[in-house]
C-alpha cells in the first residue's frame, strides 16, 4: 500500500507511538517495588495479588476484537495508550492496596490493548519485506526511549529528590501529551483489507499458536526467576540489576533493528532456530553458573533473544489470511498469558527444592520450541503454514 511521501506515515506513527510505552510503564515498573513498600505498606501477598491483577487484561486481550465492532483500530490504539499513561500519571496518589489495583487495572489494561492492536496494525500497514526490519526498529526506538526514561528517573529522585507521586505524574504525563500530539497530528490510516470482527481460530495456524505459547512459557521463566538468581545466588544490588537493564536496553538499541533484517534476510526458521538452540545453552549455563559475571552474561544474551522472537509474528503475516490479524492479535496475547497463570508458582515449588532444576526445565521447553520451529517451511505463506501435520 502507499502513503504520502511526508512524515505523516503509518511508519512514523508506529515509530511514534512506541516511544510512549517506555516513557509511562518503564517509569512505572522501575519505582513500582519501593512505592509500594514505602508508601503503601505491602507485604509479600500484596504484591503478589497486584502482579495478578496486571496479567488479567493479558488473558482478556482477545476482547480487542469485540471492541472494534464499535471502534477503529487506530482510534482504539490511542484510547489504550491514553488509559496506559493516564493510570500511571495517577499511581502515586492512591498508595492503598484497592487504590494500586485500581490504578493497575486500568495502566495494564491500557498496556494490553495496545500490544495487541499494535501487533495486528503493524502486520496490516507493513510489507512482509519490510516488516522484520521494521519491527526491530521499534525495539530500538523503545530501548533508547527507556535508556533516557532511567536516566530521567535517576535525575528526579537523586537530584531533585520529587515524591513518588510527582515523579508518576510527571512521567504519566508526558506520555499522555505525547498520545494526544500524535491524536492530533496524524490522519486516520487505511487498511486494504477490512478486518474480521468475530474470534477466529484455525486449524492451519496451529503452529503459530504453540510458538506463541512457548514463547510465553519462556518469558515467564526469565521475567520471574532470572533476576531472582541473581539476587538470591549471586547478591547483585538493586542498583546492580538496574544497571544490568540499561544493558539490555543498550544492546536493544544497537543490535535489534539487525536482528529484524538478518530475520528478513534468513526466514523465520533458521532465526528461530538459531534463537532455541540458543536459549538452550542459556537455560543449562542459568543451571550451572557459578560466577556472578558470567551470569550477568547470560542474563544479557537471554534479553537480547527476545528481538528473534519478531520471527514468530513475521511468520503469522506470512500464513494468515489478511482479514485475521487483528482477532488473532488478541488471540495470541491470550495464549501467550496462560503460561502466566501456573508457571511462577508451579516452579516456584521446584525452586525450593533445585533452582537449576526450573532452568533445566526450561532448557526442554527451549528444545519443545526448536522441534516446532524445524515445521515452518522454508517460504511460509498461505496454503504452506508447515511442512508436516497440515490442517485445512
């Protein structure tokens, strides 16, 4: 499809739109776990029962489909990020547990729904040429938008020494006049095919369904117990592990926007592969490492795998009939969650007795994911989803 030739782009609107997430939830996430102990008092079950929370919308990502009966998806997409950013703008001011869960409820739903209406709208507005490239760019946008986030953050507390609730409107805010200078500044893009408005699920897209649980599955084991290794084994510091993330987003910066093209350059599946087989030597390193520099290595390296799982969705744009993307956008959101569910506290019980033993586990499910993604045909595409166990 073509555009005009100015910056009013559906390129420069996603570029755009995806330096807001960094500037509300990364300021969110990063003050989150002194704000609460500061100055609401919670102990381990409220937290607990917080993070629970934020992980419903998750589930409910499928929803978005239903919405867009009424709505459009761009439109949709800027009411999302104006509910992101206007819940952290507003966190500070409620330090209560129901005042958090509110206040969480309706950043994280935001949150969601953004994810998922960017997914679907970056498959229909990009070129399958141009869209590993494309969506690595994003990243790189995003890391560099949460590298000069944290440096703000550090500045406003150390320098300036705000209250909590100052800094979270400061940084809400920004995001939220950022939302509505984008509103405002750019027109309503077309898309060329209209965009299914009931839940689809196919058979022949299974294969993309299991990658996509998998890839879920192994977030949750890096989210979760990663950073707790190296807390608990290795005694890294608050300061330490924020140091550890302005790495990751350093290496986002420089390598994601390559990794999109060398994922454009390959196929889906030999990044893929090489992705898994990867993680598998991650996984067994996390079960045997025994020196706090290289676990930080691992640490890093596991980060920067999360650009190749771009592959999955290029693969999605490649199979998928057009007018599927955006249900199954929110569908894969949803079975992306469901690992959420059981395996933090399914493998916190087997932490207890081996903490090598969930990375192990996790080396396997990095196995289970290389299996599946040696099924992707070399030039996917409708009609030629796998190469075994082809289902109409």
């Amino acid at each position: 499809m073509t555009y005009s030739t100015s910056w009013k782009t559906p390129q420069s609107f996603l570029t755009m739109i995806s330096i807001v997430v960094p500037i509300a939830f990364s300021s969110w996430m990063a003050l989150l776990n002194n704000f609460v102990i500061e100055r609401a008092n919670f102990d381990g079950s409220d937290i607990g029962l917080l993070q629970s929370v934020r992980e419903i919308p998750g589930f409910l990502a499928f929803t978005a489909v239903f919405v867009l009966l009424f709505i459009r998806e761009q439109r949709f997409m800027l009411l999302a990020l104006g509910a992101l950013t206007l819940g952290t703008a507003i966190t500070g001011f409620f330090p209560s547990l129901y005042g958090l869960l509110l206040t969480t409820l309706l950043m994280s739903t935001g949150f969601h729904y953004f994810e998922t209406l960017k997914q679907s709208l970056s498959l229909q507005w990009l070129s399958k040429d141009e869209t590993p490239e494309m969506l690595g760019k994003f990243i790189s946008v995003g890391a560099l938008a949460s590298l000069l986030t944290y440096g703000a953050l550090w500045i406003c507390l150390q320098v300036f020494k705000l209250d909590y609730q100052w800094v979270y409107l400061v940084f809400g805010g920004i995001g939220f006049l950022l939302v509505v200078w984008i509103a405002v500044s750019f027109p309503q893009f077309q898309t060329e095919v209209q965009q299914n408005k009931t839940l689809v699920l196919r058979k022949r897209y299974w294969l993309y369904y299991a990658l996509t649980f998998m890839s879920g599955a192994r977030r949750q084991i890096f989210v979760v117990f990663a950073g707790f290794l190296m807390v608990e084994k290795f005694g890294y510091s608050a300061a330490e592990i924020t140091l550890l993330f302005l790495v990751n987003y350093v290496f986002n910066f420089l390598f994601a926007k390559k990794i999109g093209k060398y994922i454009g350059k390959v196929g889906e599946r030999k990044a893929l592969l090489f992705e898994y087989i990867g993680l598998i030597g991650v996984f067994v390193g996390y079960a045997l490492v025994q020196n706090a520099h290289w676990a930080a290595a691992l640490y890093v390296v596991d980060h920067l795998f999360f650009a190749l799982a771009l592959a999955i969705k290029t693969y999605l744009q490649k199979i998928a009939d057009p007018a599927d993307l955006a249900s199954t956008a929110g569908v894969s959101f949803t079975i992306n969650h469901i690992a959420a569910v059981f395996i933090p506290v399914a493998f916190g019980f087997i932490w207890l007795v081996s903490p090598a033993a969930v990375f192990y586990v996790g080396a396997l499910m990095a196995a289970v994911s290389l299996i599946l993604s040696l099924n992707i045909p070399a030039k996917p595409e409708e009609g030629n989803e796998v190469r075994i166990l082809r289902w109409s």
